[in-house]
C-alpha cells in the first residue's frame, strides 16, 4: 500500500478541489501503449482466423499448453454448475435477480410522436441480435463479472449472449465461470481471452459466431482492441484500473464516529485488492478525521494479505461542499458518501460510476449483489460515460410515416435541399405534391 496524505495547504498550492482532483488522478500512470501490438493481433486473427486465435492462446495463456476446443461443450457446463459450493450458488442467484430488476427498470419503450404538419414519428426501441460478455483472467475467476454482463443483457432483450473467458495453463476455463454461465442460461463459451478474443468476436471465425456488440473489463490489450474495433462492434467503453473516492463529512468524528472511520477504511482497502494500478482516495474537513483513517489503514493492511499495491490518497478540504467539488472534478469509478453533511448533498454529485450513499452501504455490495452494475466507467471517464445498462445492448430507430403531411414538408425541405447543393432531393420531396398542393 503506498498511502499519501494531504493537508489543507497542500491542495491549495494544487489549486483548490480541482486541482488536487488533478493530482491524485496522477498518482497511477496511465499504461503503456500497445497500440501496434494489439493491431498485430487483430489483423492476424481477421486474416487466419482461428489458428491465430490459438496461437496467441498458447503463447500469452496457456504457457505453450494446447488449449482445449474454442466452444466449451454443454456437457462441460452441466459438470461445472454441479462443482459449485451451495452458498455460492444461492449468492448467485440474489445477484442475478437484484441486477435483472434494476436493469428491466432502465429499459426503454416505444414512443409516438405527432408532428404539427400532419407526419408521425415512431421511435422505436430494439435489441441488438446479438452479445458477448468478456470475463477476464488473472488471480482468480470473476462470476459476477458473468451476471452484470449476461444478466443486463438478457434485460434488453437480447437473445443470444455469448461470454469469452482465457483459460488457465492447463487449458481450460475455471469451473465457477462456466458454473455461473450454465446458471445465467448462457449457451455460448468460448476458451479464450485478450485481444485475440476480441477480434474473434468481432471478425468471426470457424467456430466463433460474430456479435453485435462486446461488453466486460479486461486488461489494457482487451480494452485497446475493443478501442480499436469500435468502428465494427459496439462497445460499453475503455475500462481501465478501478477507483474509489470516499468522502466522510464533518459529523464523523473521531471516538463517536471510530466504527465510521473503520468501515471507510476497510472498503478503501476493498478496493485496493484490485491490484496495482487501483486508485482509491479519501477526503474530510477534519484533520483528526484524516489521521485516524490513515492509522486505521495502516493498521488493517497488515492482516490482509489480498490488498494489492494500489495507490491510497487521503486529502483535507476545508468544507463537505468543497468535497464533493473534488468529486464531481476527480469523477470516480466509485463514491461513497459518509455523513450526514456530504450525504445530505448526494443531489450534487453529477460525475461518479456508482454513488453509495450512507455508511451501511459499502462499494463492495455493488460489486456483487446489491442490484447495480459493476462494470462502470473508469479513469475520469464518469463525466460523460454510464455503468453497464441495457441501453448498451439497445438502439433506437425512428420510423416515419409522411402520409399528408407531404405538401408542408416539401415547401420546407425543398429550399434547405436547394441550398444545400442538392437538386435532386429537393426534387425527390416535391414529387410527393401534385399541381394542386395535395399529395
């Protein structure tokens, strides 16, 4: 844990709540680039397909181990729903039915539109045909990443949901993922992962269906490839490390508010166990409120090995509004609000991922079952960008209906045609109009 502490001169030479918003968002370096490495990968899997796919499965997976078949059988996932732990399976099910009820909420519905010329407009709302949810690798497997991407999806509409996960060295995809697909319905698996996965995705290939559009977080080479393929395929956005910002308000107070200040600091060291590259700060108006946090991290860490060497920040400002200032500038994946000042101002915040309001409700309920996705926009990116909803996996379309509403229309096109260059599409409007005016 590498833990910064900054008084109230110290944001003010960094210019005030934004400035010092600048500065934390600083203390992780942005990845190298590998740009030209993932367009290697993507041009070699849409040239040979799924040889290449293969290829890079044994050298960046596998460790050289000949992977398993692309598509995971349905005998596979009737096995590995049958190895999960009850509790985890019950655990599961609370998250698909919390994410399903929030995301059927957010889905949108057809609407008419009556225009004063006479013309009809029906928005429509429809499904993209097809999905994939992308599950990454690494320390250990990621089910939950499994319901907030199926589950979503399936909101929407969409019929066919596919989920990719890489496979380990011995070639296959752990239990608990397949397990979770089988629960969530899913049909389609496929062994594999990074850039390659998403060009199979993308592209198609022998075995691989194509989709519409790839969701999921995944490491700097998934996310520059779906970048790079988002001309192609939709996609939910670039998700890099995770962050947190917690802001704890004037009436925590040390002593009364020491099991506050607890909570604060074992959700920050939560989030720490997303490893390095995470960023998780803190900012108070008190100073004492500060220092306790900081010994109560110091403290915690040291029992619990699964905190990674995240970059921790704790700041103080000098008023609740002046925090969420700070907030709202920093734009964090996550954000909690403690107390009953900052809680009372959860009406401001206009930039954050997910906003967790109250001590009782810790980031990690977000992570799993509390009904929210967790796949959020990171690095800053929460100024303009939405969690995983099923508007990812929706479009709308307008369907226009003229009819008599063609004279008026055409008196007014015809000149904007006109003075656009466009003769023939002034000419294409009015010959909806006879001599008489009437259509």
């Amino acid at each position: 844990m590498r833990l910064q502490l900054l008084d109230l001169e110290a944001v003010e030479r960094l210019g005030g709540p934004t400035g010092a918003a600048t500065h934390v968002r600083a203390l992780v370096a942005g990845g190298a680039s590998v740009a030209e490495r993932v367009r290697e990968i993507l041009e070699a899997v849409r040239l040979e397909g799924e040889e290449a796919v293969r290829r890079y499965t044994r050298e960046l997976d596998t460790a050289g181990a000949e992977p398993g078949p692309l598509r995971v059988s349905a005998e596979e996932l009737d096995e590995a729903i049958k190895q999960l732990p009850l509790e985890l399976v019950a655990g599961l099910q609370v998250a698909i039915a919390n994410v399903a009820l929030v995301a059927e909420a957010g889905v949108g519905h057809d609407r008419t539109v009556d225009l004063p010329q006479g013309q009809r407009i029906l928005l429509r709302e429809v499904p993209v045909s097809s999905a994939a949810v992308y599950v990454p690798g690494g320390r250990a497997p990621y089910p939950s990443t499994v319901v907030m991407g199926v589950v979503t999806a399936r909101a929407a509409g969409v019929l066919d949901v596919a989920v990719c996960a890489p496979p380990g060295r011995d070639g296959q995809i752990d239990p608990v993922i397949l397990g979770t697909c089988r629960l969530c319905g899913v049909e389609r698996v496929y062994r594999m992962g990074g850039a390659q996965a998403i060009a199979a995705l993308a592209y198609g290939t022998e075995s691989v269906e194509p989709v519409d559009v790839i969701v999921g977080p995944g490491n700097l080479y998934v996310q520059e490839a779906k970048h790079q393929l988002s001309a192609s395929v939709g996609i939910d956005g670039f998700a890099g490390p995770s962050d947190l910002l917690v802001v704890l308000g004037a009436g925590v107070e040390v002593g009364v508010g020491q099991h506050e200040i607890q909570l604060a600091a074992l959700d920050m060291l939560a989030q720490g166990e997303h490893g390095e590259g995470s960023l998780v700060a803190a900012v108070s108006p008190s100073v004492e409120v500060c220092d306790a946090l900081a010994g109560e991290l110091s403290r915690l860490v040291l029992e619990r090995p699964t905190v990674g060497e995240a970059q921790f920040a704790i700041l103080q400002l000098d008023s609740a509004r002046a925090a969420l200032e700070l907030a709202n500038a920093f734009a964090p994946e996550h954000l909690q609000l403690i107390g009953a000042d900052v809680e009372a101002l959860a009406h401001t915040v206009r930039a954050a991922g997910c906003l967790f309001v109250g001590a009782q409700s810790a980031t990690a309920f977000g992570d799993y079952v509390a009904g929210s996705n967790h796949v959020l926009p990171t690095g800053g990116a929460a100024r303009f960008a939405s969690q995983l909803s099923p508007r990812h996996f929706r479009r709308r379309m307008a369907e226009v209906r003229i009819g008599p509403a063609a004279a008026k229309l055409a008196a007014a096109g015809a000149p904007l045609a006109r003075a656009e260059g466009f003769e023939v599409h002034a000419e294409s409007m009015e010959a909806r109009v006879r001599e008489n005016g009437d259509p």
